[in-house]
C-alpha cells in the first residue's frame, strides 16, 4: 500500500514535470520576445510616416491628386477609348485585375501588380525598371499593349477638355495646334516617325507635360494605402499582452500558421515589414511561361531604370541628385538579379491570385508546395532550400496568409471615377 | 491532461505493470526535452564563435578598422551611411585609403540590394560610406578591402541583424 502511494506520487511528479515543461513552451503568450519583435514588424502600426517623393513636387498636392483621380479613371486616355489605370488596377479587386496577363490593348507579358502602399517602394513592376510612381504610371500609357496612346495624342485631349485642371496646377500647357495628332516615342512606327519629325524643343515641352499627367496620377496614387487586417489586430493583443482577445482573434491553425511563417517557412526573409515586403528582388525558382518572351527580371529592370528618361537624376525629376540615392547606390547587374522578381506584399494576398509575374500559380496551395519543393530556377539560381512542410502546416501557413486580407484605409471617395 | 492520465496510472499501479509506466512516463519526458531542445536550437545554422565586434584588425594585421553606422540599431530595408574609421594597429588614422567593400548573407546566397562605396575622408582616418541597405534580417558579412601606403588588406565585420 505504501509503495502505490509513493508510486502515484512519483507519477504525479513526472507528471507536473511534463506540465511544468508544457507550460514553458507554451505560456500564456505563446510569443518569445524575439517573436513579438518580429511581428511587431510586420504589423500595420509599424508603418513609418509615408515617405517623401523628392522627384514629384506635387506628390501631396491635394489638387494634383484630385486631377490625378481623373486622369486614373479615364477611358479616353487609350488607342480605343476603353483602356483606364482603373481597368487592370482595379479598386474592387485591390487595384488589379486578377488575371494571368493583363488585357490591354493587347496582352502583356505580366501580372498586373498591385498599386497599394506602392509610394513606399523605391521599385516599381516586377523588375524594377522605375524608380517611382509617376514614372511608373507614364510606362503603360504609351505601351502598345496597355493604353496603346501617345504623347501628343494625350496633350491634344487634356488641351481639348482638361486645359483649366492642367494649367491650375502645372501652368500653361504646350502650344498643341501644330503638333501631329498621334506622336510619342512608341512601338508604332507612324507614332514614332512623327514624334522624330518634331522640333526637340516641342518634344521636350510634350515630355515634360506628359511627367505632369504621371505626376498627378502618383500623386493619386499615393493615397491607396492598406488598412488594418485580423492578423492586425491579433498583433496588438500580443502587444498588449492580452492572451484572452488572442485566443479569440485567431484560431490555433492560423496562431500555428504564423509561427511558420516568421520560423520554419522562412517566408519573413523577404516579406518582412509592415507591408510584407523589402521590396527587393529574388530568385525564387518560379517556372519560366513556355509561350512568353525570355524574362530575365531584374537583370533587365536595373539596367532600364538607370537609363529611364523619367528617373529620379533625369531632367523631368524635382529632385536633387542627393535625394536619389536608391537609384545611385543600386546594384546595377550581377548573378543575384537573373530571374530576380520584386518581393509583392502580402497584404490581402489571398484575394489576388493568380500568382507570381506571369500569374503561374492559380492558388496559395501551389504556391506553398512551389516553395516547399524549392525547384532549380529555369535561369540563375534560385535563392530557395527545401521547407520539409507538412500537408497540414502548408494549410496552417495559408490559414495565416487568409488573415492578411483587409479594407483599404483610403477614403472610399476615392475608390470609383470623380464626379 | 492530468484529471484523465492519473486514474489511468492508478489503474495500472493496480495491475502491477508499474515499472512498464515509470519506463513510458521517463521517455516521454526525454521526448519532450528533445522537442524543446529542437525549438530552440533549430532554426541557427550560423557559426557559434563569430565575432560582432565593431572594431576589428585586419586578415594581416596590417590595419585596424571601425565601423559605426549612422542609425542604430542598423534598420533593415533603409538606405543608410557608416563611418569607416581606419588606423595602424598601434592607433595612427589611415589618410588616402582606397577602399572598396560589399556585403553578403552567407547563409542565403546573396548579398545587398545596393553597391555602396566611401564617398567622402572626414579626416582622422574617418571615411563616410553610403549607400548601405540590408534586405533582410539574419547573418551579415561587410568584406573591406583596404589599400594604403602600397599595402592591402581586408577586414571583415559580421553583422546579427533584427
């Protein structure tokens, strides 16, 4: 009899041991210090104030952003009159357009990306090749495939019905009456014979009026910004240490999923901070799309972007080539850039397939069994190792991924065409 | 956990299988060393002797040199400058050095997004570098080579970013 009970103590013993070692593991927070600096990163209430953009003067110029607003919406400013920003940058749909390849004109040779939070990327597209928003917003109004239009062709139009909006904020407007109607440095050959055949001094004065429309259009741009998500909320519990509103925010599979993701996943290597992006370029070993033109990501966007006419040390840029460091400083070619693609953010991921540049993967599943698998990449060499995930923690990271879905903390004034 | 395990021990203290229980309870306690032990070693694969120190000398000895970056802690994603302080090993500053330098993250296979480069001499073997930028957290290495008085050497800074 003595020896059972001595026996039971023992056991109950052992027993609080395994509690004890339980309840280290896993105490009321289940976030070490280290972990709640990591996801103090990565939550919205991190975000720094926006950054400025020395290379726009009108970047926070509320009238610039309202005309900006216009020109994002307007039809008109396409070869058929049916192509807007707004048609691929959807605001319902996160400002894209959910397709493999957008549709233009014609078809492009990528994803649309999202323009969300974009003011904060020193990068813009897939492979960089501009360094802001406004030269960004001016490369698919004269890409044949996208808008299709042209320089002149859009000086006549703002000269015909937006004279007063324009001249308000950037002056008087170019001389148009003697300009060709259709003329740019485009694909279009006739386009482009016309714009040859101009004074360079019109085409300067057109070139500068044309970084104007892309000017107000960033200007526009800057205010679509992402709103707080679950995953958000749950980050400010941890903050405050409240473990009850933490196990009611997120179920154990997205808590799980979490963990993954800033742990064995490693998916926080490159989609770190509050917008789960460094905004940097990586091989990740994603498949080549056998019917598109070679893409060489990076390789080709940085060398594009030093030599862009609207970059931040061109001559259409407000800023001082101090204030152009990014561009400076960027690693202009090398290994590491073949096949390196832009870091998107995260941010209501999972409302947005397809996924990657050319819309490879349909859903967050192959995207997870991608980065699990860790293939070689078609070109360079992919920055990727093995995840050895499981089925079930591949569901617990994409269960994560779910909580990152948001409302835009933009005024819904500016999500549809201005009256 | 424990309203339902204790009966069940209970029960099998009655049935005399008690050291068979002991035996299974011990394992699971190594288990669950091992499995903690796991969370907390695994995710490391850095080497466990480097050195953080900011001020080093060179592969040769030839210089010593220190590094002090103009935001502390070093941010990730932030374009940024250091100052390079450049001395012999008995505390003389290095003037006219040239000096080049690149960063790496040795565990991932590439380096950083930028090319940075000294800028300016500040005097007092002082040389601003600008154009720093780390993308990620993790292990760093900034490789210095430094060139003076007919003499190379290299110096290397390891960096634990957060």
């Amino acid at each position: 009899m003595k020896s059972r009970f001595m026996l039971i103590g023992f056991a109950l013993l052992v027993l609080s041991m395994i509690g004890s070692i339980a309840f280290s593991a896993w105490p009321r927070s289940p976030w070490t210090q280290a972990d709640v600096a990591v996801l103090r990163g990565l939550w919205i209430g991190s975000m720094p104030p926006l950054p400025p953009d020395p290379s726009n003067r009108y970047a926070d110029n509320a009238q610039a952003a309202a005309f900006g607003q216009r020109l994002f919406f307007d039809t008109r400013l396409s070869a058929n009159g049916t192509i807007a920003c707004a048609t691929c940058h959807a605001p319902q749909q996160g400002f894209q357009d959910g397709k493999p390849l957008s549709q233009g004109i014609g078809t492009t040779n990528r994803r649309a990306m999202t323009i969300v939070g974009t003011a904060y990327s020193p990068w813009l597209f897939w492979d960089g090749r501009k360094d802001s928003q406004w030269a960004q917003a001016l490369g698919p109004l004269e890409s044949a495939v996208e808008h299709g239009g042209n320089r002149t062709r859009y000086a006549h139009l703002i000269a015909g019905s937006d004279r007063a909006a324009y001249e308000a904020l950037f002056g008087p407007l170019p001389d148009t009456t003697l300009l060709p109607p259709s003329a740019g440095p485009v694909a279009d050959p006739t386009a482009r014979a016309a714009w040859d055949g101009m004074r360079a001094a019109d085409r300067d004065a057109i070139t500068r009026f044309y970084a104007n429309m892309g000017k107000a259009i960033a200007a526009y741009e800057r205010t679509i910004m992402p709103g707080p998500s679950r995953f958000d909320t749950y980050v400010q519990a941890v903050l405050n240490n409240d473990t009850v509103a933490m196990q009611t925010l997120l179920t154990p599979d997205e808590v799980m999923g979490m963990r993954l993701f800033i742990g064995k996943a490693h998916c926080v290597n490159c989609h770190n901070g509050p917008l789960f992006t460094n905004n940097d370029f990586h091989n990740t070993g994603v498949p080549s799309v056998p019917r598109l033109p070679e893409d060489t990501g990076r390789a080709h966007g940085a060398p594009q972007v030093r030599g862009d006419e609207f970059n931040c040390l061109s001559r259409y840029s407000d800023a001082q080539p101090a204030q152009c460091g990014e561009l400076q400083f960027m690693k202009p070619e090398g290994e590491q850039l073949i096949r390196a693609f832009k870091t998107p953010s995260l941010r209501n991921v999972a409302e947005r397939g397809p996924f990657m540049h050319a819309g490879q993967f349909t859903t967050l599943n192959d995207v997870l069994a991608h980065y699990n698998r860790a293939p070689a990449a078609p070109a360079g060499a992919s920055e990727l190792k093995p995840l050895n995930l499981s089925k079930t923690e591949i569901a617990q990271v994409i269960a994560f991924l779910k909580t990152l879905s948001g409302p835009l903390a933009t005024a819904p004034t500016w999500l549809t065409p201005p009256k | 956990m424990n309203t339902i395990t204790t009966p069940t021990i209970a029960t099998a203290v009655k049935r005399g299988n008690n050291w068979k229980w002991i035996a299974g309870i011990g394992a699971l306690v190594v288990v669950a060393l091992a499995v903690l032990s796991a969370m907390n070693w695994g995710m490391g694969s850095m080497p466990a002797d480097l050195d953080f120190s900011t001020t080093r000398t060179s592969t040769n000895g030839v210089f010593r040199a220190a590094i002090r970056p103009a935001v502390d802690p070093i941010p990730i994603n932030t374009l940024h400058s250091w100052t390079l302080h450049v001395e012999t090993p008995d505390g003389k500053p290095i003037e006219n050095a040239m000096i080049t330098l690149h960063g790496d993250m040795p565990q991932h296979g590439h380096g950083m997004p930028t090319t940075p480069t000294v800028t300016s001499y500040l005097g007092q073997g002082n040389y601003t570098v600008d154009g720093m930028k780390f993308q990620m957290a993790g292990w760093w290495v900034v490789d210095f080579e430094l060139k003076a008085g007919g003499t190379t050497d290299q110096v290397r800074f390891n960096l634990l970013l957060k």
